[in-house]
C-alpha cells in the first residue's frame, strides 16, 4: 500500500513538471517577445526620423530600442538580437557624430535581425 502511495506522488510531481516548466519558459519567452516587439517599433521609428535628418531624434528612438533589445536577450538570449543590439549600437554612434544617414542604415539594418523569432 506504502508503494502505490509513493507511486502516485512521484507520478504527480512529474506531471507537476511536465506542465509547469514549459509554461514558465512560455512566460518568458512571452516577455522577450514584447521586448523585442517595442525594440522593432523604436528602431522602425528612429529610421523613419533618419530619413528626415533629424540625427538626435533617431538616437532617441535607437537608444529606446536597444534598451527593449537588451531586455530581450536577457529573457531569451536569441543570437538575432544580439545582432539586432550591435546594429542599433552602431546606429547610435553615427546618430550621435550627426551622421544620419549612416545611422539609418544601421538601424534599419538591425530591424530584420531584431524582428527573428517574434
């Protein structure tokens, strides 16, 4: 009886597991999602400022993307964004020496790599 006992509690406690791991991971790749969601709309934003010039304002938007994009690869270290983060980084750095131009296609560049996998 002590053996069926024990039985029925391993059974429930690998069942437990079963369902319960894949529905934390199902939370965390959720949140990485909606990080990497708002880092596409920031880098979509600060291209369309780039195309008008406007340098500090696509850093802004840049600058708000990468902070999405990292939040993502702290959730689900998706080599994509890493490369989408080094795009945006280096947009960033033309944005800032007013370099608008480059800065857009840098960003608009990492736009692709940050949206793999959503």
């Amino acid at each position: 009886m002590q053996t069926a006992k024990w039985r029925g509690v391993v059974v429930t406690g690998v069942m437990l597991a079963l369902v319960g791991a894949p529905m934390i991971a199902g939370v965390a790749f959720a949140a990485g999602n909606k990080h990497q969601a708002e880092a596409v709309d920031h880098a979509k934003e600060a291209v369309m400022h780039g195309k008008k010039g406007h340098a500090e304002e696509l850093v802004k938007h840049a600058e708000t993307a990468l902070k999405h994009a990292e939040g993502a690869m702290t959730d689900t270290k998706n080599p994509h964004v890493a490369e989408g983060i080094k795009g945006l980084k280096d947009g960033i750095e033309h944005g800032k020496a007013g370099h608008a131009d480059v800065a857009t296609k840098a960003v608009e560049n990492a736009i692709p790599h940050l949206s793999e996998g959503m």
